[in-house]
C-alpha cells in the first residue's frame, strides 16, 4: 500500500534536493558585492520615492475589501449554475435571493460613495477653505 506512494515521495526529496542545493551553490560560488545600490529596496526598476511607511486612504483598503467580498460572492455562482437543474426552481429562488442581497449591498455602497475615487466637490470646498475659511463666512466677509 504504501510502495504506491513511494514515486510521489522521491519527486518531493528530489524537488527539496534542487531547491536546496540551487540556493546553496548561489551563496557559495556567487560574487559577494554589497554597495548602497545594492542594498536599496528594489521597486520594480523604478527608483525608490519618499518613505516606505507612507499612509494610503482608506478609500483604498474599502474599495479593496468591496472587491474581495463581491468577488468571493461571485464565485459561488459557478457550483450553482452547474447544478442547479438538479434542484429544480428552489435552487433558482435560493439564488434569486442571493444575488438580491448581493445587488442590494452593491447599491448601498454606491449610494454611499463606498466606489468614489476623489472626493466630493462640497467636501473637499468645505475642506479646503480651513477654519479661518468658516470664520470669514460667518463674519460676512
């Protein structure tokens, strides 16, 4: 029974065998020249701009997260439409019902500017006049 699984267990030794030895050839035989430009963080051959703990909005991590989640939510339509003939129309009501929900959430965010890049104007004149903007306004000039 487990001379079956014997072929299986050479390939993964072997594959560690490559691995490994690969990565330990490198570090002997390769050259060993460490400059400033060497030790930079590379970025995709682009030259490094600002700092690495720069802040990104939080508009980025929400439309992020949106994707994930109706992506996710797509997927399982695929099982269903491969099935659902077996079911019969409670399966079809069944995904009625989800995909309402999933459109209804869709909407919701939309609404509420979950999918907005860029600010709106109102906000961001508001925004940008500061307090002594809103001090003006109220003093009447």
């Amino acid at each position: 029974m487990l001379t079956e699984y014997f072929p299986i267990l050479v390939f993964i030794v072997a594959a560690l065998v490559f691995a490994g030895g690969s990565v330990l050839l490198s570090s002997l035989m390769g050259p060993r020249r460490p400059g400033r430009v060497k030790l930079e963080p590379y970025e995709c051959g682009i030259a490094p701009v600002g700092l690495a703990r720069e802040r990104f909005s939080i508009k980025f991590y929400l439309v992020a997260m949106l994707f994930i989640i109706f992506d996710i939510e797509i997927i399982f339509l695929v099982p269903w439409a491969v099935i659902y003939r077996d079911f019969g129309w409670f399966a079809f009501f069944e995904m009625g019902a989800f995909l309402l929900v999933l459109i209804l959430g869709l909407i919701y965010v939309w609404r509420k500017g979950g999918l907005e890049w860029d600010e709106p104007e109102h906000r961001a004149a508001g925004r940008d006049r500061g307090v002594f903007g809103a001090a003006r306004d109220l003093e009447g000039g």
